[in-house]
C-alpha cells in the first residue's frame, strides 16, 4: 500500500458496509449513494497526496459532519433506525486523527478536532486529544485556557481544572497572561461559593442586612433554572441547636483556601517569575478588583497593594492602586462611598506629592481612567461628583 | 481653575453631606446580587490578541471551514498587490546594465572578472596547487576549475618587519604565479626527476630493460 490511490481506495472500502445499509434501508437513493463515494474519493486524494494542507481535513471532516447530519434527519424523518449510528462520528475522528498526525504543529486543527469531539460528546475522544494537543504546544495558553474551561463549565470539576491551570502556568512563563486567567478562575470560584451560601442563607452577616430584600429578590426567584429557595431554612441559630461533632461546627469560611489564599499564592509565585512588573501588578489588582461578591477581597486587595509598594514604591501604577484601593470594592450609589471618597482623595493628593516627576502624566493617565467612567453615570451623588471632578482637576 | 476653589474641608462636608442623602435613599436593589449578573462566569477564551480557533465556522448552521481560511496569506497578498507589466526590451537592457556592475557596495565594488589567458592560467594553478608541494595539504575541490564571477588581482607588499620570513627575493619575483613555479621547476627540477622516477619504473621489464640486459650479458661474456 504504497501510492496515494491505493491508500485512499483502502479508506473507501472501509466505508462499504455504511454505504449498503444506505441502499438497504433506502436512507439514500443510489444516485446519490454515488455521489458520496466520488466526493469522498475526492477528498481522500485530495488529503493523502504530497503537500495536503489541514484545510483539505478540515474541508473533509466538515463534509463528514454534514453528511452524518443528512442521515440523522432522514433516519428520524422516515423513522428508520439505524444500525450504523456510530459509523459516521467515527469517519469523522479518524479523519481527523489523520490529520493531527501529519501535520501535528497546526493548532487550528487541533482545535477543530477538539470543538468537534467536544460537541459530539465523545469524552474520552475529546480528552485523548486534549493531552496529545497539550503535549505537542506546552506553551500556548489557549489550549490550557480550553481545557480548564471546559473541564469547569462542562463537569464542573474545578480540581481537574486546577490542575490543568497549574501545569499551563509551570510552561507559559512567558508572560503573564495564564497567571492572571488562573488567578480570575479561583476568584470565580470564590465568587460563586459566596454566591451559593447566599442562596442557602447561610452567611450569618448577610443574613440581617438582606432580610427582607433577599424575599423580593428579583435574579433568582425570575430565574428559570434555578429552585427557588426559602431564605430562612437554614438560620444560624437553628444550626447551632443541632449537635455535631468539632470539625463540622468550625465555619468552612474560616478556612485560609476560602479566605483567598489560593490566589494571594498565585499572585505570589507570579511576582517571582521574569515577566512580572508594576503593569502585571497592575492587571492582578484590576482583576481581582472585579470580584465584589468575594468577602475576602479587601484581604487580597491589600495583599497586592502592599507588595506593589513594597516591589515598586514609587511607580505610578502603585500609586494609581493605592488611591483606588479604598473605593475600587465599592458600589458609587452605596452609602459607605463617600468616606471611602475622602480616604482616596487624601491619597490621591499624597500620591500627587511623593510620585516622581517622571511619572506624573502617567499617574494623571491612570487616575483619569477610573474616575471618568464614575462621572459618566447618571445616578451618582451631587456631592460624589463635584468631589471627583476636583480631583481630576487636581492631579492633572 | 475650580479645583482651587474648594479646600479639604469643603471638600470632606460635601462628601459627608453625600453620605446622609445616600443613608437616607431605600435602597432596593442588592449590590451584590446586581452585580453577578455582570460578573464574567468564566475565564476568558483567549488571552491572546490572536486566539486559537477551530477551522469549522460555530455560527454558520452546517458544518463548513470558515472561507477565511481557504486563501493563504501569501495568496491573498499576490491578489491584493497589483500587477506589474514589464516591457520585455526594458527588461532586458537593466539586466545587461547590472551584469556590468560590480559585485555592490557591501563588498567593496569588487569588479567583475576580467578574465586574461595569464589569470586563467593562474585560477588552473591555484585548483591544481596540491600537487606542487607533496608536504602540503590542501581541501578538495571540485574537479572543474570554478572562475569567479567577481575577482580583482593585487599584490601583497610585504611589511618592513617581514624583510626575512615573508619576503620573496628579486630574483624569485614574477609576474604571476605560473611563472613563478616554472622558475622554481627551472631551478629544483623536481617534476622531471619524478617523470625520471616512474618512467623507469613504468618501462621496466619492456625493450630497454631488455636491450640493458642484453648488454650487460654481452659485457659479461667479453670479461
């Protein structure tokens, strides 16, 4: 089996027992039955002679795909069940396991494979695809991205994620990029425990403020796809007459890995890497400055604030964190704003002084790039406003 | 500028002015709960300004390669550039007009052989030079003699300290190179020497060997 023309009539015949249970079952008439094994010829040519390109297996695999669609909605449409079901998917596959094997450096194909394993639900298809992709291109961090999204979104498995994170991030020490997208997936993760206890009304601080506003409660009660529950099932106090053992009692909230220890810990081993800088630093704050459903935010904030002046004291980035720090969690129309205002405006005018004069015009840069889209909204305080338009006016 | 006209002060009333008007307004919304509807649930696809896609387009409803990538780049800049016609005449002179030219400025306008009977001799010599001194090595080149295409023949001056080691006298000066070693065969005769040598090996035990022979038997005869 040496020639092109022997290889591909080979990979024909193997698609002889589908085609007779087309004419069999008359799924497909026999003009149309011929049609596909000359397209097919076509393609197998096409892909098994010198200077194939990836286009050509996608352009086949794409063409397998819609055939297997053709099929499905003949086979339901004439009520037909069909023995060779898995035949087509499997044509699929294997077309594309030719194709990554001679051209393994191409990512594009690698990603079509695995969108398309992906959507075909075939598992383990899709996970031996993830592990030969991510063997051959360590250092994209698309394909990590990929693989933590889909093994979180998808099984909702946020060990195996990690896992796919961390070893991405032994490999992407390039830049910063997969840090700052590991350290926003554990964030997400402490966003969405914080998220549940709330559902549950479990956190006891919550529970008092919310009372009454948790029952009228608009995102979740409207939600289709979520059950609504009644706030007040499980109340602190009803907890603690129940009897259990030490370990259960201890709030789980106390824990270091549920007070945003794991991405203090990432922020920290990225700080040791080649490509961290006061901009790097910067993404870290502005990411986690994100997560106001997180309790322990203010904790990592200050985390990252402290080793950027520690690392970059006088920078304009740390300066631009530092005066941002204590409104950056806060909502414009809460209460708690405006002295959190002054604070930042006594900073502001600190940082003002003590910013050398190298960087002022890139401090005056970064400060402007905050308050703007504050003053842009409609519904902030008089008072809030003229407070910020002086400040702007000052730092310039 | 107005920011001169408030001081710290005014400044801190207004914001606690602020903070009584907001205390005051029932809020009836939760901040929080508000704000999960805005939060990014997951991690961003790429982080890369040019991510990594699949080949098959999602949007479109069967299954097809996105016609962006049928056309290469490189195709697609040759049928974005226009296309230029040349009169073949023109063509045709520049090319006679850079053949004269010199082999460029990066190499110092090194001129282009200008190729004499003596030079010729010359280039021979310096392909066969490996046979001229038998301690000598030399690397192998091709069997044909390559001329180049640029060259340009100097004389190296010595340099004063030189006067002993890397000096040739008067007497052994010559124009070129096959003159020289003409001269040197001229004075050593070693090539002749060696045709002697293997013409005597290469005739012996044929007609002269056997006239010596002849003699020498004739000779003994006599004695």
């Amino acid at each position: 089996m040496a020639g092109v023309s022997d290889k591909a009539r080979f990979y024909l015949e193997r698609s002889v027992p589908q085609l007779q249970e087309f004419a069999e079952k008359k799924i497909f008439a026999a003009a149309e039955i011929k049609s596909f094994v000359k397209k097919r010829s076509e393609f197998e040519h096409k892909v098994l002679a010198r200077g194939s390109t990836p286009i050509d297996f996608a352009q086949y695999a794409a063409w397998e795909t819609n055939l297997e669609r053709l099929r499905q909605k003949r086979c339901s449409r004439l009520r037909i069940k069909s023995d060779s079901r898995y035949a087509g998917p499997a044509r699929t596959f294997q077309i594309y396991d030719r194709g990554t094997q001679k051209h393994p450096g191409d990512v594009g194909l690698w990603m079509s494979y695995l969108e398309f394993a992906r959507k075909e639900k075939g598992t383990k298809k899709w996970e031996a695809a993830l592990t030969q992709a991510l063997r051959l291109h360590p250092t994209k961090e698309d394909f990590w991205l990929y693989a933590a999204r889909w093994s979180l979104e998808r099984d909702g498995d946020m060990a195996a994620a990690r896992s796919y994170m961390q070893r991405g991030t032994r490999f992407c020490t390039r830049n910063a990029r997969l840090w700052i997208e590991y350290a926003k997936m554990e964030m997400i993760y402490l966003a969405k425990i914080a998220l549940r206890r709330k559902i549950l009304g479990l956190d006891p601080v919550e529970e008092e403020v919310a009372e009454e506003e948790v029952e009228e409660e608009d995102g979740f009660a409207t939600s289709q796809d979520v059950i609504s529950l009644k706030t007040h099932t499980l109340r602190s106090e009803m907890v603690a007459k129940v009897q259990v053992d030490g370990e259960a009692k201890k709030d789980p909230m106390d824990t270091p890995a549920l007070n945003g220890a794991i991405p203090m810990a990432i922020y920290d081993s990225a700080t040791k890497q080649s490509f961290f800088c006061t901009a790097v630093a910067e993404q870290f704050f502005d990411m986690f400055a994100l997560f106001t459903q997180v309790r322990s935010l203010s904790r990592i904030l200050q985390h990252v604030l402290d080793s950027m002046r520690d690392m970059y004291a006088k920078d304009a980035s740390t300066f631009s964190c530092y005066t941002r720090w204590p409104v950056v969690t806060l909502d414009v129309t809460s209460s708690e704003f405006p002295m959190a205002l002054a604070t930042s405006l006594s900073r502001a005018k600190e940082a003002r002084e003590s910013v050398s004069v190298r960087d002022r015009a890139a401090l005056a840069k970064k400060t402007r790039a905050w308050v703007e889209p504050i003053l842009a909204r409609e519904d902030i305080d008089p008072g809030v406003r003229t407070v910020l338009e002086v400040m702007l006016q000052r730092i310039e | 500028m107005a920011g001169q006209d408030y001081s710290d002060d005014q400044l801190l009333q207004l914001l606690k002015d602020a903070e009584g008007r907001l205390i005051a307004v029932k809020k009836t919304k939760d901040v929080t709960t508000q704000s999960l509807a805005s939060l990014q649930n997951s991690i961003n696809k790429s982080s890369t300004e040019k991510p990594i896609t699949s080949y098959i387009n999602p949007l479109s409803k069967i299954a097809q390669v996105d016609p962006a990538y049928l056309v290469t780049e490189e195709q697609r800049k040759q049928a974005n550039r226009a296309r230029v016609v040349q009169d073949p005449v023109a063509v045709k002179i520049n090319d006679a007009k850079i053949k004269v030219a010199t082999a460029g400025s990066q190499w110092y306008n090194l001129p282009r052989t200008n190729l004499t009977p003596e030079l010729k001799r010359d280039l021979q010599l310096l392909h066969m030079r490996g046979v001229l001194d038998p301690k000598r090595h030399y690397k192998k080149e091709g069997s044909k003699p390559k001329i180049p295409e640029f060259s340009q023949v100097g004389t190296i001056i010595e340099g004063p300290t030189e006067f002993f080691s890397g000096r040739l006298s008067n007497k052994d000066r010559k124009r070129t190179f096959v003159e020289e070693v003409m001269n040197t065969e001229k004075m050593s005769s070693r090539f002749k020497n060696k045709y002697g040598e293997i013409q005597s090996a290469k005739t012996s035990g044929k007609k002269a060997h056997y006239k010596a022979l002849k003699a020498k038997r004739s000779g003994v005869l006599k004695g």
